[in-house]
C-alpha cells in the first residue's frame, strides 16, 4: 500500500492534562512525525502546546484533527475548524477529518466546506474516519481535493481488510486506532507466539503487523518508555508467515462501535 504519512503516529485520545500532554513533546523529540487529536477529546489546547514546547519544526509534523459528528453542517465546519486552530496554536492542520458520517453529516454539503477550508489554506489535506468503502467511495466523488486518509479501528481482533484492499485501489492511506486493541493483544494466542518467536512484546508484534499491512498505527503513549517502544515496534521485521498468523484470527472485538 502506498504510503504518504509516517510510519506511526501518536494518537491523544486520554491525554487531557498538561502533564499527560507532555508526551507528545517527548514523543516529537524521539522521533514521532505525526500526531493526531479530535476536537471531541477536549484536548487541543494541551496537545497544542505540547506541540509548540518540541524542538521540532512545525513543519516537520503532520498534525491531524478531527470535525466532531454535531459540527458538520458547513457553517460549523467551518467555524469549528477555526476555533481549532486557535487551541492548537497553528495557522494550518495538515489533516482534517470528517470524524464520522453521522448526525449532521450531509455529504455534499459537508465535504464542500472541508474543500473549501483546503481552498482557503487553513487545511493541507482532507481525511474521513469511521467510513464503509461505500462511503468513503461517496466521498471520493465529492471531493476536489485528494483523499489523504481513512483512520477507522483495526487491530488483530478487528479487522477489515476489504478497507485495505479499497485503500489500495484508490490510493489513500489507512490509519489505524485502538491498534493494541485496548490492550487485549497480550492475551491473543496467534499474537503470542509471534511475539515469542521474535523475542518480543505482543504489542510490538501488533504495531509491526499493521506496519507490514502499509497502516499507520497511531498508539497512545503516555510515558518515554511505551513511546520508544512503539516507535521501536514497527521496525520489527515479520515474515509472511507472522503475517498470515494474525491474518487468520476471527474475531470481531470493535471497542468504539458508532
């Protein structure tokens, strides 16, 4: 899978005081290039300026949020994408996403603002989260602008690889939450045995399969130690057959149903 964002992000979802922000300062100094929050999580502010206190030009990040379900009607794209940016403390956000296509999503309607916001230079580029291949086809057709990016869970209880393959075919990235799947990985046989065969942690293994896939994880981390680890993780090398261990598993564990 063609792949235009960093190998992994950080995601913020939890981390909503300025003492749990501070990872995102420390994630950026170890070498973290992406970091996404939402405007649901209450957080931009903290995110913003853990952001700001990094060494690291802005330039340099993509960062991503996220227009909450209540907001996208156009006026409130737009307003809301505004206010955004003020808590975030940028001119721009490099990725901005329809956080799912429900309550006032219109698709039209919506996605003609998120263009606009493009037009207008206060977004670089336009994602969805939370879509069906149908829907993220609709958007396609809707959209000037490029579709960057579907971020929707997945993990090795909840896949979906059809969104893989649809990915594949019309050449946006996939980003993926939960990636830990809420921490259930370490109790996953297949994920074991991997991890046991390489010497490494099951959340590793997790992280470095959905890296092999061509997805963007996003793990939350709060502490240095977890951070390094994760962005260690997927430069872990499987084979084919790790691959298609966690491939097979069949569950259907979705911890953030709509």
């Amino acid at each position: 899978m063609t792949r235009s964002l960093p190998r992994i992000g950080l995601g913020t979802m939890g981390l909503d005081t300025p003492d749990e922000a501070a990872a995102v300062t420390t994630a950026l100094e170890l070498g973290y290039r992406h970091v996404d929050t939402a405007q649901i999580y209450g957080n931009e502010a903290v995110v913003g300026d853990a952001l700001a206190a990094a060494d690291v030009p802005r330039e340099d990040v993509t960062l991503a949020t996220k227009v909450w379900a209540d907001s996208l009607a156009p006026a409130d794209v737009r307003r809301t994408t505004r206010e955004s940016l003020d808590r975030l403390g940028v001119d721009d956000v490099d990725l901005l996403y329809v956080h799912r296509p429900v309550d006032t999503y219109d698709p039209e309607a919506t996605l003609a603002a998120f263009d606009e916001l493009v037009d207008d230079g206060l977004v670089r580029g336009v994602g969805v989260s939370n879509f069906t291949v149908a829907e993220v086809d609709e958007a396609l057709d809707l959209l000037d602008a490029p579709l960057v990016a579907h971020q929707t869970e997945y993990h090795p209880l909840f896949q979906r690889p059809e969104l893989l393959d649809h990915a594949e075919e019309r050449g946006y990235d996939v980003v993926a939450y939960s990636p830990l799947s809420g921490g259930r990985v370490r109790d996953v046989d297949e994920v074991v045995a991997v991890a046991e065969k390489h010497d490494a942690t099951p959340e590793a293994v997790s992280l470095a399969w959905l890296a092999e896939k061509g997805l963007c994880p996003i793990p939350k981390a709060s502490s240095e130690r977890h951070l390094r680890a994760n962005l260690d993780a997927v430069s872990l090398e499987l084979d084919a057959a790790d691959v298609a261990a966690i491939d097979s598993i069949e569950s259907e564990v979705e911890l953030f149903p709509e």
